[in-house]
C-alpha cells in the first residue's frame, strides 16, 4: 500500500515536473512562464523529498519558489508589455540547430550515465532516519564543506553589490536615455 | 520502495535538455533566464539522486551551493535586463551584439 502511494506521489510530481518544464520554454508571455517555473520548482521539490533530501527541499521551496521568483515577477511586471517575447521568425536553420543539439546533449547524458552505472542505480542503499535533516546538511556545511560555505557568503555578497552597481543610474545614462 | 533511481536520472535529463532548448531557441533574455534555471534545477536532481545513490551528502551540500549560486546569478542577470530596457533598447538576445568580435 505505502509501495503503490510513493508511485502515484512520483508519476504525479514527475509529469508535472516535464510539463511545466515545457511550459516555460514555450509559452510567448514572460509572466506565465515564470508562474510555470515555480511550478516545477514545487514539484521538483517533491521529488527531493522521495529522495530524503528533506532540507534541500525545503531550501528550495524558499529560495527558489519564493525569494528569486518572486524578483523574477516584479522585474516582469516592472518591464510591462516589453517583456513580451513571441516566438520571433528566426532563421529556421538556427532553430533546426537548437533543437538537434538540445536532442544531442539529452542522448549524451542518457548514453553516459547508462553506460557508467546501468547495472548498479536500481538498488540504493539503506539510509540512517537523519540523512538529509539540517542537523547533518549544517555539521558537514561547518566541517567538511567549510570553505564552500564561506566562499558562497562572498559570491552573495558580489552579487548584492552588483545587483547595486547595475540598479543605480549610471552617470551619463540620462542623457543616453 | 519506490521508482529506482534510474527514472530520476531520466527526469533530470530532460530537464537540462529542455532547459538547454529554451536557452538557445529563446531571444527574450528573461526566458533564456527561465530557461538557465531548469538547466540548473536538472543538474541538482542529478547530484541529489546520486547522493541518495551512495548514502552521502555531499551531493546535497553541492546542490546547495548550486542553489546560492543560481541566486547571485538572477540577482546579476535581472540588473542587467533592467539596465539594458533603461537605455530604451530592444529586449532581445540577438540584437545586443556590440561586443561581438
């Protein structure tokens, strides 16, 4: 019983994961696009849980789906209409290119991950209860990973104080503008 | 049990597929944008089914860092899409190409 549960949890979180996926990248308005993507954050983040990545998920729940989305939201409703994008009558052969490459890389990851570790994926291993809680995600963050997590407070950092130095007026803009 | 780990590993294949279509079929640089974070979110179900694959955690550890990473990212790329619709010029990809060489 809680076997064919875990199924229909993944069948459900899976094809709402794909479909808005493909839903992002095809739908001409911004706006929808980006409520598509969280979306499949949500779901994806479902998928973390089947995989006891409970911390994880629930980072990603708030970061992604609610922090940077909803920057994402305000900068499309601040640009209003001109954020439109309809699928623009490109060249087609670029398009033909875009497509063959994008089936090309999905052949390469299937064909390299089958070919690496077919056999052995299919049975995990037996896992302790506390694997992915925040008591063992934050011991290794401030043991193992330290410099990672040092080195990510700078990155935040740079990014803020770009995120100034690209929002304010530049001088000489004005009269660009 | 459920699904083995494997139809994870599916799963975020496509994703990084699709999201490496919409990056180049795109020319609205917010969708290409979008379209970086799919990429991004495929890569981290990857390192998190190969955590759970091995009973370590450090591929969670990476994904969190991916997470951090994808935010300073956003920060960056949405200051520029701002910066390039005040100087009134066209939101598109392909017609921002003062630095091609």
């Amino acid at each position: 019983m809680g076997n064919f549960v875990v199924w229909m949890v993944w069948v459900v979180a899976a094809f709402a994961c794909l479909g808005s996926g493909a839903a992002v990248v095809s739908f001409s308005n911004p706006y929808y696009s980006a409520l598509a993507l969280i979306g499949n954050l949500g779901s994806l983040a479902v998928l973390y849980l089947l995989l006891s990545a409970e911390f994880v998920a629930a980072a990603q729940v708030l970061v992604y789906a609610g922090a940077v989305m909803v920057m994402f939201l305000f900068v499309i409703a601040y640009l209003g209409r001109h954020a439109d994008a309809p699928w623009a009558g490109g060249p087609s052969w670029q398009a033909l290119g875009a497509v063959a490459a994008a089936g090309s890389l999905m052949v390469e990851i299937v064909v390299v991950i089958g070919l690496k570790a077919s056999g052995r994926l299919s049975d995990a291993p037996d896992i302790s209860a506390g694997f992915g809680s925040p008591y063992e995600v934050g011991k290794l963050f401030l043991t193992d990973h330290l410099l990672a997590f040092e080195i990510t407070s700078i990155v935040l950092l740079a990014a803020a104080v770009g995120g100034v130095v690209l929002g304010s007026h530049a001088r000489g803009e004005e009269e660009a503008a | 049990m459920g699904p083995a780990l494997t139809w994870y590993l599916a799963i975020s294949a496509f994703l990084f597929a699709i999201g490496a279509l919409g990056v180049m079929l795109r020319r609205s640089p917010l969708i290409v944008l979008l379209s970086l974070e799919i990429m991004l979110n495929g890569a981290n179900l990857a390192l998190i089914t190969f955590s759970r694959h091995h009973g370590e955690l450090d591929g969670q550890i990476f994904a969190l860092a991916v997470m951090a990473v994808a935010a300073a990212e956003v920060v960056v790329g949405l200051g520029l899409i701002v910066a390039v619709h005040r100087r009134r010029l066209d939101l598109d990809v392909d017609k921002l190409s003062t630095l091609r060489g």
